[in-house]
C-alpha cells in the first residue's frame, strides 16, 4: 500500500520534508507579526533575512503541517525548560500574544499532556516488537488497544504481526473508534500489565487512535493481513473501514502508480473533474499524469485548467476524493495494483 499522506493537499509541506528555516517560517506565520518578533529577536539580522524571505515564499499551509511545527517548537521549548526555569513561560508569553490567554492556556495543557504520553510509554517504544507481541496477546483487546495507540505505527504494524488475525482485526477496531482516553483508563492498564511499563497518570484527556491511526499502521503491513484487519472492521462497521480504506490512499499518491495503472485511472475520469482535481496538486504529479497522455489530451487538459480559473479549494478537495475512489474500484477489481510494504514480488 502506498505511504499515507494525511491530507488531499500537496506534501510539498508535510512535516518531514520541511527545513529548519521553513519551519521558523511557519511557526512566525502562524502565531502573528508581534509574537514572531519577540521570537526571532535573538536572530542575527542575516538569519531573519532568510527567515522573511522563506515567509514570503510560503503558499497555503496545511493545518496539520502549522499544528506539527507549533507541536515541536513547544516540545523543544518546555524541553529548555528542564535547564532553564525560562522554557514554559517563554511559551506561555509568546503564545498569549499570539493566541490570547485562554487559547494559549489551552495549547499549553495539550502539548504537555503529549508530552506526560511519551514519557509514560517510553519504555514500551523501546520494546522490542516481538516480545512486545508475546507480552499483550493475553490482554483484553481494549487494554492492547489503548497501548498500541501510543506507539509509532512501524512498531504497531510489527506487534501485529505476531497477532492472530482475528485479534489484529478486534484491537484495529477498537483503536480506530478511540478518540479520547481517561486517566482512569490508563490506570487500568497500569494494574493490567504492572510497574514494568513506567506508567504515570495524566491530569487529563489524552488524544490518540482513530481511522488516520489505524491507516497508517496498515500502510505498512502486507496485503493479506491489512485485508483480513479490514475485513474485520468491516463486518462491524462498514462506514469505519472506508474512513480508513480512504486515508491510506491519497489524491498525491497518484504519482507513485506506474503509467499503465494511470491511463487505466485516466479512462474513467472527466477531464472537467481532472484539471479541478489537479489545479492543487503538485508540480510533479501534474507532470506524471500529463506525461502519461496524448498531446492533444494534454493541451486539452491546460485549456480545461485556465478555464476554471479561481476555485474553492472544497471542490477541489472533492473532485481529488473522487478520483481517489476510482483507484479503490479498480483496486478492488484487479485492474490497478498499488505496491504494498512487505509483500513478496516474483518476476
């Protein structure tokens, strides 16, 4: 199965691809003028330059790439702050410019909250995923559940392995319906596997699990067994699993399909609905599909795009989850095949 990307618009800013000076860049962005003076002060005048001039050259930034740079600027911030008594009211300080109290107060609680998660489950990422496996496959599924939530989805995806399917399939389930997690729940995994697990209690809610978790988790997994979880989850919950068929597989991921699954793809999409789809797409994936077609297609397909001129990026959103739906279809039926992690190739 093809890498997850969490959202329809370009990866040209997913996290993980973002330089340092990006990620200043973002963060200055998103937290106002004022503030970000106040944080690049210390700056050399050279070093803002850049940083102004990598403002400048920012488009439109996903939600999720302004919450992951504020996440890791804060969890370096409050990590100062174990040297420096400076580290948590330095945040606070700039936050409340930026956001007002109350926002700030309540950014501040939930970084620190994940946080309190990494150090409570610090000992079980380091774990190894087999005798991780050999340790949970005894506990109540929810109690398994909620552990895995917490770890990194390649160390999810080996624990798995070491499952029966149909116990894979149950503790996917309850980990794609989990949203919020009690401190009281996390005392009764605290009493269900002991003190070996350097357990400690929140003060409040803890956000994990859900679709995107369990996407991510069965992007890295054979097909056979991403099939059994999903079948599984299935047959509780239809809707659920095609939340989660949905995130593993994204408008970006096109350009990882070779060019005869892509003219399959093309055979069933309006040129209308392809250049709505692709006036958000990136530079490379315009030229992957583009380069998989006519001439005469193509210039169809540039006369199409200026047509439309300004649009609202719902419909492009919708027209990109469209297209996404068709590759399913033909997934479903044989006639497009996406490369899965793990999975034996004979040529």
């Amino acid at each position: 199965m093809i890498a997850l990307a969490r959202t329809n618009s370009s990866d040209k800013y997913a996290p993980e691809r973002l330089s340092g000076r990006q990620k200043v860049a973002i963060l200055c962005m998103a937290i106002g003028a004022e503030a970000a003076a106040k944080l690049t002060g210390s700056l050399h005048p050279d070093e803002a330059e850049v940083v102004a001039l990598e403002m400048a050259q920012l488009d439109r930034v996903p939600q999720p790439t302004i919450d992951a740079v504020l996440t890791e600027w804060l969890e370096l911030t409050l990590g100062v702050d174990s040297l420096s008594a400076g580290g948590v009211e330095f945040a606070k300080d700039v936050l409340e410019k930026a956001f007002g109290p109350d926002k700030a107060h309540h950014i501040l609680k939930r970084i620190q909250g994940q946080l309190a998660d990494s150090d409570r489950f610090g000992r079980l990422r380091r774990a190894d995923p087999q005798q991780l496996g050999s340790t949970l496959r005894n506990e109540h599924p929810q109690t398994i559940a909620l552990i895995m939530a917490h770890l990194d989805p390649a160390q999810v995806a080996a624990i798995l392995r070491e499952f029966d399917p149909a116990l894979g399939g149950e503790v996917m389930f309850r980990i794609a319906k989990m949203e919020k997690v009690s401190p009281e729940m996390i005392a009764l995994v605290e009493r269900a596997i002991g003190n070996e697990a350097n357990l400690a209690f929140a003060q409040g809610m803890s956000s994990v699990g859900g679709p995107a978790a369990v996407a991510a988790v069965l992007n890295l997994v054979n097909t056979a067994l991403e099939k059994e979880v999903l079948d599984l989850v299935c047959e509780k919950d239809p809707h659920l699993s095609d939340q989660i068929k949905n995130l593993m597989f994204v408008f970006e991921d096109l350009s990882s399909l070779d060019d005869k699954s892509l003219q399959r793809l093309l055979r069933e999409v309006d040129v209308k609905q392809l250049a709505l789809a692709l006036k958000a797409a990136s530079p490379e994936l315009k030229q992957k599909i583009m380069g998989t077609m006519s001439q005469r297609a193509v210039a169809g397909l540039k006369e199409e795009i200026e047509y439309l001129g300004p649009v609202k990026m719902r419909d492009v959103e919708a027209a990109q989850t469209d297209i996404v739906s068709k590759v399913r279809a033909l997934e479903e039926t044989g006639e497009i095949v996406l490369s899965a992690g793990s999975d034996d190739v004979i040529v």
